[in-house]
C-alpha cells in the first residue's frame, strides 16, 4: 500500500495514528485516486505526538490490484464483509508500522472516513490489542447511490452490519457525523450508532451541527479541526497516556512507504 507518512522531529518512538480514506463502488474512479494526506488532520496529530500513516489500500490508485471491498451492490449487499476487508488493509498497515523504529508497538489510534470509517468501526469488532481507540468520521457503506444526495442502498443492512460489529466490539469508539451529511443523514448514522451500542459496543456518537454545504467533508476541510479538533482531543486525553510536545517541538515531514 501507498503510504504517506507524517512524523514529529526527533527520534521517537511515537503513538501511531492511522488514518484511512473513503472508496467508491466506481472502478474508474478509484483508479484516479490521489494519494490520501489528509493534511490537516495529520498536521493536527503531528502537533500532540503522534507519526501519522494514511496508507492506500488495495485497488485505489497507485496501490493498484484487486479491490476487496466490494459491497456486492444494492440487492445482495454485504457491508459487514466489504467492513471487514476494509479492515484487513487497515490491520496490515498497523502490523507493519509497529515493526518501524519510530512507532510504538501501542497506543495505536485509528481513524476513518467514510469507508474508512465504517471499515475502522469493522476492525473495532476484532478489538485489536494495540489499538486504544478508534475515531469514525461519517463512517458507512453505500451512500448517494448514482451520485445523488441522500440516495442510500440498503441502508437496513448497514445497520444491521453495525449491530453485528457492536457485538464484540470492546475498545473506545468515538463516532462524528454532520447534520447535513447527504451520504449518512441523520436518519441512518443514529440508528447505525444505536445498533453498535446496543448489542454492546463502546461508542459516543457526536451528531454535529451542519457543515459547509456538505458535512461528509468535515474531515478533510482546513476549517473541520475547529470543530472536531476539541472533541478528539477529548478523547486523546482520556486514552493516550503519553506526553503530547510544547508548540515548535515538533514538525510535520513527510516520507512515503510501500
């Protein structure tokens, strides 16, 4: 997997953040996948102390190959499967940077957006042992069907999929979505939460006022971290346990992996 890597100065070793990207059921259009930086949010991570990696995953871009996250279309749609692949990727790039001199073998936080999100929700269900929390933004499966706002495919088997996950899930999860999210409105990322938390999972779910004109960027746009940046360093608190560096310690490079 294509990975740009992003990284405090000094030697570490640094809690890891992995960050993962959205998909589309769209072979075209994950062929034209850029490289996923997420600058802001990496900058945001950089600046507490973490190395962050936002790899991308088998069948987007320049990763190439095959793409194991097909949700098997509308009638027979899988999400719980297409979830679980996503975290297959999400696991390797995991296993792989703990290995790196830079990174600690723990404290490993995982965020997500979109598929990436629904994907970190899937590998909360594993309940990985090095990983202390997972951060969801607007995480699902099958939204704007033929690109048309608020178009979802099978929503009842989205959050029947997430009911399946909250099941084993143990770990922290904290969860964001916008009001005006035209892939997972409000009346899709409540009841998925609902479901997660209800057949056991560990999640605060965040349903935020409207952003911009499409809440589904609230991730990736450089005005988002004033809104989610409080929320998560909430939870960084709650879970990190490291010490995050005075302003000017630290310094964002990037490097890239494969």
């Amino acid at each position: 997997m294509r990975t740009a890597v992003f990284r405090p100065s000094g030697p570490g070793p640094f809690p890891l953040v992995v960050i993962n990207h959205g998909s589309t059921q769209d072979e075209a259009k994950r062929a034209e996948y850029s490289q996923p930086v997420y600058q802001v949010a990496s900058e945001w991570f950089v600046q507490r102390g973490y190395a962050v990696a936002v790899p991308q995953r088998p069948g987007h871009g320049e990763t190439g190959g095959p793409y194991f996250e097909s949700s098997k279309g509308c009638a027979n749609a899988d999400y719980r499967a297409s979830g679980l692949a996503t975290a297959d990727s999400i696991q390797a790039a995991i296993d792989y940077f703990v290995q790196q001199p830079f990174v600690k073998k723990t404290d490993v936080i995982v965020v997500g957006q979109s598929a990436g999100g629904w994907g970190s929700l899937a590998l909360a269900s594993r309940n990985p042992r090095n990983v202390k929390a997972v951060i969801n933004f607007a995480g699902g499966r099958g939204g704007r069907i033929g690109d048309r706002p608020n178009n979802n495919c099978a929503p009842e088997r989205l959050i029947e999929a997430a009911r399946s996950y909250g099941a084993s899930a143990r770990i922290p999860v904290l969860s964001i979505y916008a009001e005006n999210d035209t892939y997972f409105a409000p009346s899709i990322s409540k009841p998925l939460n609902d479901a997660f938390r209800g057949a056991g999972g560990r999640v605060d779910f965040r349903l935020l006022p409207p952003f911009g004109l499409e809440g589904h960027s609230l991730l990736g746009a450089r005005n988002g971290r004033e809104i989610w940046g409080p929320i998560v360093a909430e939870l960084l608190k709650g879970v990190a346990g490291h010490r995050s560096p005075t302003s000017g310690e630290s310094e964002v490079g990037g490097t890239r992996s494969q």
